[in-house]
C-alpha cells in the first residue's frame, strides 16, 4: 500500500487552477442543480444531468477495467493460479447481466458485486498489500480505453467527478479564475461509496475491506499516473462525513511539494 513517499500522499498545495468543462447547458443538455451559474461561470458540479444510457456505459467501462486488470495482474505473477476458480470468479462475476437497457441501477449492482469478489479472491490468496499493485495493473487498461478529451490535468479528475456523480456524493471542482490545464483539482465533500456499502452489507454483500478508502485511493492515484499526470490527495471527514480531495499535475507544473 502507500507508504509516505508516494506522491499521492504529499501535502496538497494552495488553491489550483482547475480546466473544467462547459456546464451541461452550453452542451445542449439541460443543467441540473449545482450545473453553472447564470453568469456564465463553469460548472462545480457539472455531471448532475449525466443521462442513464452514459452512467450505464461507465459502470461498464469500470468492471471492464477491473476485471481486464485482475486477469492482466495474475498473468503478471507468473505463480500457479487455478484456472478453476477463476474461471468461477468470472462466472460469478458476470452472472445475470442486464439486458439492453439504459437503466444504470443493475450495471452498479453488477460492479459493486463484482468488485467486491475480487477484492475478495486478492486478499485472501495475496494479503491485502497487493491491492495496490491490482489498482496499477487496473490502470493500464485504462490507460487504453478512458478517452483523452485534451483537457490535460482536468481530464483524470473529471473521470474522478463523473464516478462519484455515479454514486450521488456531494463533489465540487475548485472554483478559480483563469482555467488551465496544468493542475485540476476536485473535492468530494460526502463520498457515498460508504452509503452504498452499507446499504449492499445489510443486503448480504460480504465486503472485504474496512474502508472503501484503502482500494479507491491507490486505484484514482494509478489512474491519474497512468494518464501522465502526478496525484496527490487528502482524506477528510466532518459533519457532512467521509470525503477527499484530489489533485492532478501536468508534468513540469509545481507539484505540491513545491508550492
């Protein structure tokens, strides 16, 4: 796991300056709340009006990610791996796929069991250690298939503001003047990956770690590093519960140790 010389856990710098995307609005779409001000001024929280059919296509793209990464990290080994259960977490993890629908309640349930069964298969054969270096090999395949949308350091922490819009948390992109792509930054004010892991424990989903934090943490660090860029982030809490915030670094920007 992360030690104190990641990068990830340095000590964050001032007020950054954040590109962000046009508001839904100027997209066409209709903004939600929280979705640009009527000045004219970029979205905090621009992702509130993501339609179905788009939420739907990113739980998907994130349990590609995971298992692509899972099967890409046990073939790195190069240990003895049953081939038998694996093939059995697989079937499990892709039992009763949805059909065609937009809906993006099934593809979460989908993920999260997913998610939470190979974590499971991880920690019991390597220790929970090894989740970082799961996150990392996770990170190359997305690497290949999250798109770059020319933003520089926003684009990471925008896929970062559209996974927690995913699970409704409260989450708002800096607002500072005279946008650049060199460093983004985002704060999520009420992570409600806690909410939803309550929710699937008392439905009978067993979860392997004790926090949410230990996994999601090295996996946004590896995203945000496999896409070229430094992280660096901070976990908080307060009244409104668990949080974080994120940066991300374009390369020969100051970094937060600098600043």
């Amino acid at each position: 796991m992360s030690d104190g010389h990641d990068p990830s856990q340095r000590p964050l710098a001032g007020p950054p300056r954040t590109a962000l995307l046009a508001p839904p609005a100027a997209r066409g779409e209709d903004a939600g709340p929280g979705e640009g001000g009527q000045d004219g001024t970029p979205a905090r929280s621009p992702y509130r009006a993501m339609p179905p059919a788009e939420r739907s296509a990113l739980w998907r793209q994130r349990l590609h990610e995971a298992e692509a990464g899972l099967t890409r990290f046990l073939v790195s080994r190069g240990d003895e791996v049953s081939l038998t259960e694996w093939f059995a977490l697989q079937a499990e993890i892709f039992a009763d796929l949805p059909g065609d629908t937009a809906d993006p309640a099934p593809w979460q349930r989908i993920f999260f069991r997913g998610q939470a069964l190979m974590e499971r298969f991880l920690v019991r054969r390597y220790g929970e250690p090894v989740l970082a270096d799961w996150a990392r090999s996770n990170a190359e395949v997305h690497r290949e298939v999250e798109p770059d949308h020319g933003r520089g350091a926003a684009d990471p922490v925008h896929r970062i503001a559209r996974q927690a819009e995913l699970y409704g948390s409260e989450y708002e992109f800096d607002d500072d003047p005279g946008p650049a792509a060199d460093r983004a930054a985002l704060t999520i004010t009420h992570c409600a990956i806690w909410d939803y892991r309550e929710q699937a424990r008392r439905g009978g989903v067993r979860l392997t770690l004790a926090s949410p934090c230990t996994y999601c943490t090295e996996a946004l660090s590896a995203n945000i590093r496999a896409k070229g860029f430094t992280p660096a982030h901070r976990l908080i809490a307060g009244p409104t519960g668990h949080g974080c915030r994120w940066e991300a670094a374009a390369p020969g920007a100051d970094t937060p140790e600098e600043a």
